[in-house]
C-alpha cells in the first residue's frame, strides 16, 4: 500500500477538478489530481463542445491556454428545427459562445493546471472516502494497476462528475450535504464526431431538434464546417432510447451527412436537476456535474464546473489557513455557487419540470409561437419578460396554444419566486433547514402549477 500526503485532493481531472486544482496550487498549496484514466486518455470527455461564456472563465488557468481549442467562435445563434410545425427558429445566444475540440481542450486544461502547480495521478481509481469517527472526511482510497494507495487530506475535493462513486462511499448523513440525488433526475447523452466533404450551410449556428419520443433532443454542433459534434439525450424518467441507432437515423434522413465518416464515440450521464442544495461536508467539497453545476435546460455545465472549481478551492484554502475546514468554514462556497449561477439553474429547472408534464407536439408549437428573444431569455436566464408589443404579437402567431401559453405563464410566475428564494440562500449552515423548506413549499406550487410528478 502506498500513502501520500497533501492539503487537497481533487478526485478527477475533468474541467472542475482542474480549475480546482489550478487554484489551489497558485496559491502555494500542496495538491493532487487523482484519474482513473491514463495520461493519453485524461481529458477525453462525452460533450457536445459548446463552450458558452468562453470569454469570462476563471484565470488560474489563463484563457490564452486554452484558446487554440476553440475551433469555431463564429456560432452565434441556435436553430431550432421543429419538424411537428414544419419550422425552423433561429434564436440569438447571448454572450460569448464557442465550439471546442473537447478532448484538446481536456489536455490544455490539465496542463494549465500541471503548470500552476498541481500534480496528476493517473490511472488511478478511487473507490472509497476515508472519515473520521465524527464524519470528518480525511482523504480516499484508491487502486493504481493492482495497487491499494491512499491519499491523505486536509480537504477532498470531489470533481469525479455525475453520480460520483465519493458520494455513495462516503456517510454523509449527518453534514447538511445533498444527498436527494437519483438517476432520474439525470440525463443519458450520445455524441459522435462526424466529418462531412462539403461545409455546412449553417456553421455560425447550434442545430438543436426534438426526438421523436421521450423528453430529449437531438444536437448538432459545428467545430469546423466540415467537423460536427452530434449527439442526443433523453431524460431518464422517460423510457430509455436506443441512442446509437435514433442518431443514426437521423444522420441518414439528412442529405448534408450522406458519405459522412464518424471519427470518434462517447456517452455519459449529466445531471439535468437543480444544483445541489449544499455541496459541503466537514472536509468535503463537490463540484461541477458531482453537485448538479449543469444548466439543466441546455445540459450546458463546462463555464459552472470551472467557476465551481475556483470557488471551492479558494474556501478550501481559507479554510485551511483558518486551521477549520468543518462546514461552516466551507459554507460560502455554497453561497458563491448560488449566487453566480446556481438560483438561476435552480428556475430554469421548473421549465425541465414542466416539459416531462406536457405533450412534446404541444411544447414544440408554443415554441414556435413565442418570440425568440423570450425564448433565448427563458434558456439562459430562468426568467423572461414580456413586453405588451411581444405579447400582442406572440397571442397572434400562438392562436391555438392559448390554454399552454397560460400554463407558461403560471409556470414562469412560480420559477420567478423560485429564483428570489435562491436570492436569499442562507449566509450559515444554521438557516439551512429552514431556507429548504420554504424551498421546497415553493416545489410543491410547481408540482400543483404544472401538473409533473414530484423531482425531488
Ligand atoms: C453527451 C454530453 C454532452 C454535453 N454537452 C455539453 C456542451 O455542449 N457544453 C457544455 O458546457 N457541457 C456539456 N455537457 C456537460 C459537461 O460535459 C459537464 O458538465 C462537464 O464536463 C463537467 O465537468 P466535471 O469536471 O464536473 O466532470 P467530468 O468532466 O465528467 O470529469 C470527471 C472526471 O473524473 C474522473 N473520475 C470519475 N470517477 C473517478 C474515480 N472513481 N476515480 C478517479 N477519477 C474518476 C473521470 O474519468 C473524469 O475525468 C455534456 C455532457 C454530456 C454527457
């Protein structure tokens, strides 16, 4: 058995264990980034390759690091394409977008972190979470190629991704932790690189369509005009899809795909849920798609995972120069989290609440009414607002989805309190339990307004 020892150790080196990392070592911290897949293989990650907010990340690993894998920054704008209404909306996309080459983005990403300080362990699976008698997370536990080795630490940083194995390990009963995760509140996606000859005609623009059954959608992504990301996801409350072979459908009934050759495959799970309510436990910090960081309406989740990475790290290190890194100490990170992007992914979540309770043709049509600049509003932000000249206009082009546009309306109502709840998440782990459970009155107002079965 092998043990080492650092102040932090940060399971996983995917897009949050890395900014995690980063910073921690720019600060002058021992630290270790354990992966349980080789050197070649790390940073080769099932993802669709959009990259929104590319403009704003956080600078322990500087944007000119990673800036050579952002193929195609001319995207600026999705099309959605509604075959249920014969219709194809563009819908602008607010702030700085990017497509990527994910896996050499994965590679800069852990070198950024390599060059701020931080080591990797590669090829390590970690499979148990190391406590205290009292809960105190001390470390993890893990095998190299056979071998048992251990990893002392003042903090563990848990970045292993969606349904991480850390928190299944780990007790985590008695932190205020979330720990009301299930896999229906996740998503199954599919993607593969397909090269076509000719460019596409819509390269500056994010193709997004409705499957044909099941609450998912089908994406197409361009890298490069004549490299595309496609994939497709489903919720995983609905019956399961046959995602290899729905793709390849409807990579065949488009004529720009014919001759295409698919150079590469991945799945994986990603949560489509509300963050997680805490994220901390006394010595334990989750981050990224291993704490719900993902915008659970575009399945977006690189820009929270990064943010998230930088959050944790900078409490783990206050906490540790305090010499306490019990929850309180930890707490703020939650507040961060919340306040950045976390209420605002916790309304959107009411709109993927609302969509497993109506019929997708119906769903499809009022999109179709609405105005796109509602609708982009209603993505990104969790909120929108009508202006009585859109809405004179949306009534008009809507004739016939009058009854769901009213259901839309209730539902924004109650998403809009949702968010103002999350703006007043509690400043001490004290207020928690009551904050949750004025939380959750409003939850079950969306329950009643919508008509879905209880998420939570
Ligand atoms: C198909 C698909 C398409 C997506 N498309 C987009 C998109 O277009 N844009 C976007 O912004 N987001 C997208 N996402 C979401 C995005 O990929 C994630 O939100 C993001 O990668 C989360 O980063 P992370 O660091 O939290 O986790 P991950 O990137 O999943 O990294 C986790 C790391 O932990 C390692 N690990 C796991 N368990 C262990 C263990 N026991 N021991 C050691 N190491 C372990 C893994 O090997 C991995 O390297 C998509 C996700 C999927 C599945």
């Amino acid at each position: 058995m092998t043990t080492h020892e650092y102040d932090v150790v940060v399971v996983g080196a995917g897009t949050s264990g890395c900014y995690a990392a980063a910073t921690v070592a720019r600060a002058g911290y021992d630290v270790v980034v354990v992966e349980r897949k080789t050197e070649s293989e790390a940073g080769h990650i099932a993802c669709g390759d959009a990259l929104k907010g590319a403009d704003a990340f956080p600078e322990a690993i500087p944007k000119s690091k990673i800036q050579s894998a952002f193929t195609n920054t001319d995207v600026d704008h999705g099309r959605f394409e509604i075959p249920q209404e014969d219709t194809v909306l563009d819908i602008p996309v607010p702030g700085e977008l990017a497509v990527i080459d994910r896996w050499e983005y994965g590679r800069l990403i852990i070198e950024g972190a390599n060059e701020a300080g931080a080591e990797f362990h590669y090829d390590t699976v970690v499979q148990d979470v190391m406590q205290a008698d009292d809960g105190q997370v001390a470390g993890v536990r893990g095998k190299r190629t056979g071998d048992v080795v251990t990893y002392d630490a003042d903090v563990v940083v848990d970045a292993a991704g969606s349904l991480s194995i850390l928190q299944d390990k780990a007790d985590l009963e008695r932190a205020t932790f979330d720990t009301n995760v299930n896999y229906s509140q996740f998503c199954s996606a599919y993607r593969e690189i397909v090269e076509v000859d000719e460019p596409v005609e819509w390269s500056d623009a994010l193709v997004f369509k409705p499957t044909e059954r099941a609450a998912g959608y089908l994406w197409y992504f361009p890298r490069t005009e004549t490299e595309i990301n496609a994939g497709l996801g489903f919720q995983m409350t609905e019956e399961p899809m046959q995602l290899v072979e729905d793709l390849k459908r409807d990579l065949r009934s488009r004529p720009e795909f014919q001759g295409a050759e698919v150079t590469d495959k991945l799945g994986a799970a990603l949560p489509t849920r509300r963050p997680y309510d805490s994220a901390v436990a006394p010595g334990f910090v989750a981050v990224g798609d291993a704490a719900g960081h993902v915008n659970p309406t575009t399945g977006g989740g690189i820009a929270g995972a990064a943010y998230a990475g930088k959050y944790a790290a900078e409490q783990a290190i206050d906490a540790i120069e305090d010499g306490d890194v019990g929850e309180a100490a930890l707490w703020e990170y939650n507040e961060r989290v919340m306040e950045h992007f976390g209420g605002r992914y916790a309304a959107l979540d009411v709109y993927n609440i609302l969509s497993t309770a109506v019929d997708v043709d119906d769903l499809m049509g009022l999109m179709a009414a609405l105005p796109g600049e509602n609708l982009a509003e209603a993505l990104y932000e969790g909120s929108t607002s009508f202006g009585l000249r859109l809405k004179l206009k949306a009534a008009i082009k809507s004739f016939g989805y009058w009854g769901q546009i009213y259901d839309f309306y209730k539902t924004k109502n109650v998403a809009d309190d949702l968010l103002s709840h999350y703006e007043d998440y509690p400043s001490s782990p004290e207020a928690f339990e009551m904050w949750q459970s004025r939380r959750d009155d409003i939850m079950e107002d969306v329950y009643a307004t919508t008509g879905a079965d209880p998420k939570y």
